[in-house]
C-alpha cells in the first residue's frame, strides 16, 4: 500500500544489497541518476498532481538550473559521454565509466538543491529559482534571492573552519550536568 512505512523497512532489510557490506566498497555497485529523473522522482515521492487549467508540466531552463531538460540534447549523441570517467573517487580508480557524473558541478548541484526546496515549499513554480514557469504563491514574490549561495552550501556540509569555544558555550542549554562535569553523558 502506498505509505506503508513497514512495506518500506522490510524492503529495504530484504534487500541483499542493503545487506551486503561489501558492495559499500565496491565502486562497480550502484549508480548516478541523471538530474531530470532526479526532479521528476522527487514529484512523484511528493504526490505531485497537474493543475487541470494547465494540461501539461513545464520546466523553465532546467539545463542552466540542473544541466539536463528532457528532449534537450546537447548533442546528437545524448546527454552524456559513455566514455565519461570522474575526476575523483573509486570510480577513477578502477577507471569505471560513469556517463551522469559530467553534471555533478558545483552550480548545477546548487541550482538542483534550490529547486528542490522551491518545489517542496511552493509547488512547481518559479518561487525562488524554482524549477516551473509559473508565479507561486505571494510569500515568494516578495524575494527571489537563491535559497543557498555556494559559499552557504559550502558552510552547511562543511562546517565552519574554526569553532568558538566561547561562543558554543554562550549558546549552549545542557540540561543535567555542569561545565566543571568531566564527562557528559
């Protein structure tokens, strides 16, 4: 049934590849998905359901926004070079082709992760560099900034350089124990 959290977990145990902790070292196991079945899974985890005034789903420039649109070949030859090897990782080091991995750029990566807020938050629409053509609700038209810059994205993964014991200890509520306490448990 669809929803059915138990469903969800007993495939996911029953699963030989969840189970295997080989295949988490093998860089032959698993793939990249192109950025367009990316969006398009994401609407259809979400339930998405077409406007009936608008009989068909628009996109608005999702090859700056996530580098690939659906019957938008760069190419005669399809969206990506089979012969594509990334940079880095294991797939490198077997030398492993990996065709998707062309569009894992830090902009495009950036214009996926603010469209998909857009699209949980307003829906598809143009909402903070939203994937639609459409306007989305009042909220969002007062701004139109990106959601995250690169430098923001770069500080949510990474962190920050340096910690502030100070200030941590400032903003810090621990309930049960005390800064002299040796350890905190």
């Amino acid at each position: 049934d669809y929803g059915d959290l138990s469903a969800t977990i007993a495939s996911v145990v029953i699963d030989r590849e969840a189970r295997t902790p080989v295949l988490g070292t093998d860089p032959s196991a698993g793939s990249i998905r192109e950025p367009i079945l990316k969006v398009t899974s994401l609407m259809r985890a979400l339930g998405y359901t077409q406007n009936e005034r608008v009989p068909t789903v628009r996109f608005n420039d999702m090859n700056t926004k996530i580098g690939q649109m659906a019957h938008s070949f760069e190419t005669v030859f399809s969206f990506f070079l089979p012969e594509q090897i990334p940079n880095c990782g294991p797939s490198t080091a077997a030398s492993l082709s990996s065709p998707e991995s062309i569009k894992l750029e830090m902009p495009l990566i950036i214009g996926m992760l603010n469209g998909f807020f857009s699209l949980v938050k307003y829906g598809l629409s143009d909402c903070r560099i939203g994937f639609g053509v459409y306007p989305g609700s009042v909220v969002c038209a007062i701004s139109k900034e990106l959601i995250f810059t690169a430098k923001e994205l770069e500080l949510l993964i990474s962190g920050m350089p340096d910690i502030d014991i100070d200030d941590l200890k400032k903003n810090t509520d621990c309930q049960g124990w005390k800064a002299t306490d040796k350890e905190i448990s």
